[in-house]
C-alpha cells in the first residue's frame, strides 16, 4: 500500500491486435474517466509499437487499482491488461497486473 501523498502515474497498457482496438481504447478511456471522477487527472493515451496505453496521475495508485480492475472485468478485458505505476519522478514501475508480473515498459 503507498502513501496518497505522493504523486504517481499509473498505466492501463494493452496489447493491440487489430485497428479496432482503437475503439476499444476510447471506450475505456471514457469509462474510467467516468468512474474515477476526482481520484485521478488523465493524462492522454498513446497507441503505436504494437501497444495501447492509458495515463493517468493520481495520489493513491492502489485505489485507483480497484476501480480500474472492476471495469477492466466487466468489460471482460482484464487478462489483456497490464497494469502498473511509478512514481512521476521515477523510473521503476511497480506492477498491480497481472499479478507476479515483471518487466513493465512502455515502448
């Protein structure tokens, strides 16, 4: 569990298979966005080297885990999804998903 005092970037990223992932990309920004509201401030998304990616900037990572994760299930994409946070003067990524995982980039 980390402080909600310092400031992190958190990132949905997913792998793209074909160019109808953009729509998939679009509708989930606007659904975390509506589920998230003043916990966290979006910071784009970018799609591109074989990766879709979502930013979001918020104090508390760990919260914001759980609303993500409760909509990536819904939307029955969670065991697409690659989930992680750094600090946004950091460099190392913490990974939240899937569990165990490792090695978190973004290309």
């Amino acid at each position: 569990m980390v402080s909600c005092t310092t400031e992190f970037i958190l990132i949905v990223q997913f792998e793209v298979r074909s160019n109808e992932d953009f729509d998939l990309l679009l509708l989930l920004e606007q659904k975390l966005q509506n589920a998230i509201g003043d916990l966290a401030r979006f910071d784009g998304r970018d799609w591109g080297a074989g990766e879709m990616n979502i930013f979001i900037y918020s104090a508390c990572p760990d919260k914001l885990f759980t609303i993500i994760r409760e909509i990536l299930e819904r939307e029955r994409v969670l065991p697409r999804a690659k989930i992680a946070y750094r600090r946004v003067d950091g460099e190392k990524y913490t990974a939240l998903w899937p569990a165990g995982f490792e090695g978190f980039r973004v290309k």
